[in-house]
C-alpha cells in the first residue's frame, strides 16, 4: 500500500460496514489508488472517457491512429467506441482480482451506451449486447428514461449486467429496479443463470440539489439554503428503505458528490457510492471516522421545506413521476444535454486525432 492507505477513512467504510466505494472514472492510475483503498468497482461515461484521452493524448493519439489505419471505413464514431471500450477493458482488468475474489458479486466497471440513443430501446439492447461481451466483469448503464427503462428489462433477460444512470428520484429508481426484476424473471424461466448477476441502480444525488437550486433561483423562493443539500440524501434514504422492504436484487448507488453529507450519511447502507478521485483524497484527509447513519432520517424540519417544492416532491414520492414523465424532469434533460454534448466532444477529440495536423501537412 501507498503511504496512508491503511488509515484510510474509505478503507475503514468497507472493512467494517456493508457499503463499498467505486472509482467514478476508468483512469488506471486513479482507480490503482481507489482499489487499494478498497474500492470494488469503476464508472465511465462519454465525458469521463474524453477526460482519460485528454489526460494522456499523445498516448491514445497514436492508439487512434493505429486503429483508423487498421479499418479504414470507421468513422469517428466507431472509432471513439472502440477507444471507450478499450479504456473499460483496462479498467475491467485492474478490478480483475476483486471480482475473482468475491465469486463476481463485486470487481465490475461500467460503460454507458449511447447517450444519443436514450429514446431507443432497440439500439441501447444491441449496443448493450455487444459491450457486454468485451469483458466478463462489465456493468452496462443505460439512461433511467422510458425507453431505458424498457431496455433495462430486455438486456437484463439476455444476461446483461445492468447499471441504471441518468436517474434523480424515488419513481425512476424503482421502475429500474422492477424492470430488473422482470428481466431476472424471464431470464430465469428461460432456463439462464441469474445467480451471477449484479445489477445496480444509480441516484445522482447532486445532481437532484443541483436541478433544485436552479429551480429555487428561476422561481425567486426564499427557502433555508441548507435545505437543498439534503435532497439527493432524502430520496436516497427514501429509495434504500423500499429496495429493502420490496427486497429488490438490484443495489443502489449513489453518485454526484457535492459535499462530505453525501458520504457521512449513507455510510452502512448495503450499497455503493461512486466518488471522483479529488473527492476520494478529500474524504481520506478528513480524519472522519465512517458511523453508520443510513437508517438516520433527514431532519424533519428540512424535510418539510423541501416539501414545498413541487421538483422535491416529484423526486421524493415513488409516484411523483410516471414513465412517461422521466425524460422531461428537469435533472434529466440537464444531464442527459451534457452527456450527450460529452458524448460529441469525445467524437470531435477522435476526429481531430484521426486527421493530420494542418500545420505539417505536405503541401
């Protein structure tokens, strides 16, 4: 271990309660530190793949352009798929050893589908198929929107480990879940193996306080400012407690850290949190000792001024939204605008390494 790991504050959390951490991106060296800190498990998406490019371009550069050489057909879309999914491999092959060692229920790392394709059950499932098959210990995210949530069900009947994104609130998080259920169900009564399978769902929970201080700033409300800062925790907590009574066999994981309550307040829950490396460190320097406070309900006084809120309590109750409601909530349509928009600059990064600098061009 690198100096300090073994007090890692992080560490401690694993060891002696039942949440486990992820690394909220595929950087090898940023995922070495996170495992070694007792991290199980690694995200990716569109925006955290161009960061890894950028944060090694000369290397992957000359990995693109050995690509583009070796299929000349490919475009810079399917050139940046194959960049992604070499970065998942390599993430997929430090987590290796965790995975082996816990009999598969842990050692994942995830790669998000298309996040243009949010409206297309049929492309996410064929996408989701494919990178599924490029390493054993892989979790697929498809977005938490009406059609993603359909493609959930039928990926996870053809054995797709599953890992539901783009998701805010109490109703998207258990429409997932429920379609997880389905999809182990067939899959099950057709004969598969589902005893292997890890499906989980995420909350952004930021992500949600962000959505709600924007919405407080365009309505003018002058409500207590620390309340926003426990919405994210709220829905979670609210969201832990029905997984449990209904006995979901997908996990939670919360994600979109904004602040230490993300962390402090859902340590011993029987669940994940995916942290950014800065946040990692940050947490590790703290000196704070994990205690569980999982079942610690968000103060009722907080609760009752996030309740006026019309987008909290469309969050929080788990008919606060329908299906058909999921992509036009408003931390959906600012999420998934930025993931697609990553999703394109990673293509204008490939694109740029693909072609010849101008400058040196023969003329």
């Amino acid at each position: 271990m690198t100096p300090n790991a073994a007090e890692s504050p992080l560490l401690r959390m694993t060891r002696e309660t039942p949440t486990e951490y992820w690394n909220d991106s595929c950087d090898p060296a940023e995922l070495a530190y996170a495992i070694e800190r007792g991290a199980t498990g690694a995200t990716s998406n569109p925006g955290i793949v161009l960061d890894v490019l950028k944060a090694d371009r000369a290397a992957w550069t000359v990995r693109i352009r050995e690509l583009a050489a070796a299929n000349p057909a490919w475009s810079e879309v399917e050139l940046s798929w194959a960049i992604a999914g070499e970065m998942a491999v390599r993430g997929a092959g430090l987590l290796r050893p965790v995975f082996e060692a816990t009999g598969g229920r842990r050692g994942r790392q995830s790669i998000q589908v298309n996040p243009a394709a949010y409206r297309d059950t049929g492309a996410m499932v064929a996408q989701a198929l494919h990178l599924h098959g490029l390493a054993p210990n892989l979790h697929i995210k498809f977005p938490a929107t009406e059609a993603g949530i359909a493609a959930i069900e039928e990926a996870t009947a053809q054995g797709v480990n599953t890992n539901a994104t783009v998701s805010f609130t109490v109703a998207q998080a258990v429409a997932a879940a429920e379609a997880v259920e389905r999809g182990l169900d067939r899959r099950a009564a057709a004969g598969g193996d589902v005893a292997g399978m890890t499906p989980m769902v995420v909350l952004m929970i930021g992500r949600l306080d962000d959505w709600l201080k924007a919405v407080i700033e365009r309505d003018g409300l002058a409500i207590d400012p620390a309340a926003p800062n426990w919405a994210g925790i709220a829905v979670l907590k609210r969201t832990y407690a029905l997984f449990r009574e209904r006995s979901y066999r997908s996990r939670l994981l919360s994600a979109a850290y904004r602040h230490p309550l993300h962390w402090t307040e859902l340590v011993g829950g029987d669940l994940a949190m995916t942290l950014t490396y800065p946040w990692q460190v940050r947490f590790n320097a703290s000196g704070i000792v994990p205690e569980p406070r999982i079942d610690q309900p968000v103060d009722r006084a907080i609760l009752d001024v996030l309740l006026r809120l019309d987008e909290f309590r469309c969050a929080y109750e788990p008919d606060g939204l329908s299906p058909a409601e999921f992509d036009g909530y408003g931390s959906t349509v600012r999420t998934l605008r930025a993931f697609i928009g990553s999703y394109h600059d990673l293509q204008a990064a490939v694109r740029d390494a693909m072609l010849p600098d101008p400058d040196v061009v023969r003329r």
